[in-house]
C-alpha cells in the first residue's frame, strides 16, 4: 500500500463556486501559472506517484455552494485516477479543508473523530478537534485556550487484508506573521503563532498516545508547519511541534535526520520564492508519521522533490508538473498492509 501527503497550493481556486473546474488560461493563484497549467500539472503528479491514499492539504473549499467531496471527485473522473472516493472529516472557515482520496478496491474507511466535545473553556484531556484544550505549556504559569483552525482529520481504516488502523491528518497553524506592520508587532504575533502551534501538537499527542495505549496502528500524516531554521523562535520553547510528536511514539525518518544530533538540513519538502532576495528557501514541512508496530514493517518514505529526487529529476515532464503544480511536493510512504 502507498500512502501519501500533498499540499497543493489554491487548489480551490481551481473550481467555480458550483465546483466546476475552471479549464481556462485565466491566471490560478501559483506566480506565472494559469488555471489549465495548474489542473494538468496535479493531475500528471497524482497520477505519478499512484498513492492507494492521498490525504490532499488545502483541498478545495466546503462552503454555502461548495463541497470539498463533490470537487474531488470531479477532478479524479477527469482524470480517470484510481482514488476514486474521498472523504473529509469536519469543514473550516480557511478555504482549505483536509480531504482524503483513495481507492476503495483497496480499503474501507470512516470518519471516526475521537474525545469528548469541549466547550470554551476548554478541556486538558484531548477533547474532540474541532472544540476547545485547554494546556499550560509550562513557560509562564499561564493556560492558553487553544482550536484548531483546521480540525485534524480522523479516520479509521481497513485494508482489504483485515488490518485496521488509525490516520490522522493534519495541517498545523503557519508561524508566519501575517498582518504585522512593525518589528515588534511581527515579533509578538510570531510568539503567539508558535505557542499555538505547540499547543495544537501537544494536543495530537495527546490523542496518538490514546490510540497506543490501546495497541491501535497510527498514522499521522500532512503539513506540520514546522522544521529547523523556520524562523528564530523554534529554540524560544525548548521543542518543536515536530519533536512532541516524535516523543510520543511517532517515527518518520526525515523528521528524526533533521532533529537529530546531526541534522540533515537538505531535506525539504517546500520551495518558496522569496522575490526580493533573488531565491528560493527550502523548508521541511510535511511528514508521514508512523507508530512502532507500523515501522516495523520496515516501510519506505520518498519525497518527490523535482531537483533532489533522481527520478523525478530525470523526468522532465514530472519535474516541471511538480513545480507548476505547488510550493510543495508529496510525500509517500510504500508499506505492506
């Protein structure tokens, strides 16, 4: 089985507000790249990388006229794609919803969201995502309130071979501060950012040491917003989001390389113009997460980067699909389930 994670940047630009793909050569929200370039470009990657299941981040929108489903499935039967169901848990207010494509010869599966519903003033004890936690992270006697802005996906998964188990989908708060007009304003809506940030990955924790307590195989996978040299904050707190989640009994090679007493700051999985400077920076923000019973399966992870990936460098027409279609590129784990 493959699984996947994708960030495609405005995706829901994509669709008309009936959900329609707009195929026209008006100009989609990717710098230098029209609608119809962007549509052929994610259709070439998925196609390429052939994933039983893609959790797609920033799917299209579900909204008064729009339905995240219903856009999914328009794209895959223009496309003929195998992944040809797919599944959301609960919508946002962002335009950019957590969807899963996948192919139902292959599995089976259902929305299951976990915990209690928490009101606002939230509970210490992993409520349900799409409500309220309550956490002190320790660093200046004070409880934050914290929600997601967009309530991880749950779900649980049978295989065509009987095993089950639990994918969490996720796509954490950006650090970046948005809407600063001054050094110091930028400088304490970066804090607040991180300590969001930290707290939402706490929570996820919380809610993967619940599942394996009870023995259950997880996989928890998409954009975590977080990798060594994000920003000058990551040190402020002591940990990183991606650490907490790897001290809960997580693994995904790439995260243990760049948090490890030797980090292999190559890695990326995002490319980002930064005009101004005249360059790109690179940044690894997604990941495929696994429990221990699932590692030892001995899975393997591939990040389809268009320069660093030897296939997909020698691949011109991948290559330049994979540019044109996001600032991020998938990442896939192979497993035998």
């Amino acid at each position: 089985m493959r699984m996947a994670t994708y960030n495609i940047e405005w995706f829901a630009n994509l669709f008309d507000r009936n959900d329609k793909l707009i195929v026209d050569d008006s100009w989609s929200g990717r710098h230098d790249v029209t609608k119809v370039q962007q549509i052929e470009a994610i259709a070439k990657v998925l196609t390429a990388i052939d994933a039983d299941a893609i959790l797609i981040v920033e799917a299209p929108n579900t909204g008064r006229t729009q339905n995240t489903v219903r856009a999914l499935l328009r794209f895959t039967e223009a496309f003929n794609l195998r992944t040809s169901q797919a599944v959301m848990g609960f919508p946002n207010e962002t335009h950019q919803e957590l969807a899963l494509l996948y192919d139902p010869s292959v599995m089976t599966l259902r929305h299951d969201p976990i915990g209690e519903p928490a009101d606002e003033n939230g509970s210490l004890d992993a409520p349900r995502f799409d409500t309220f936690f309550r956490i002190d992270l320790d660093v200046d006697a004070t409880e934050d309130i914290v929600r997601f802005s967009k309530p991880p996906l749950e779900l649980e998964i049978e295989t065509n071979s009987g095993k089950t188990f639990r994918l969490i989908g996720t796509h954490l708060k950006s650090k970046s501060p948005h809407g600063a007009t001054t050094r110091d304003e930028a400088i304490r809506l970066s804090i607040a950012n991180r300590r969001k940030q930290l707290a939402q990955a706490v929570w996820l924790a919380q809610r993967v040491r619940s599942h394996l307590e009870k023995s259950e195989p997880v996989v928890l996978l998409g954009d975590l917003n977080d990798g060594p040299g994000l920003d000058e904050f990551e040190h402020l707190f002591g940990r990183s989001s991606v650490e907490i989640l790897l001290k809960a009994g997580l693994y995904d090679p790439h995260a243990a390389q760049t948090h490890g007493p030797r980090p292999d700051v190559s890695l990326s999985t995002a490319r980002f113009a930064l005009p101004q400077e005249g360059r790109y920076l690179e940044a690894l923000l997604d990941y495929i997460m696994v429990s221990k019973d699932l590692r030892d399966l001995q899975p393997r992870w591939r990040i389809w980067h268009p320069f660093k990936d030897a296939a997909c460098w020698s691949n011109t027409e991948l290559r330049d699909a994979l540019l044109d279609a996001s600032d991020h590129f998938p990442v896939t784990l192979d497993i035998d389930l």
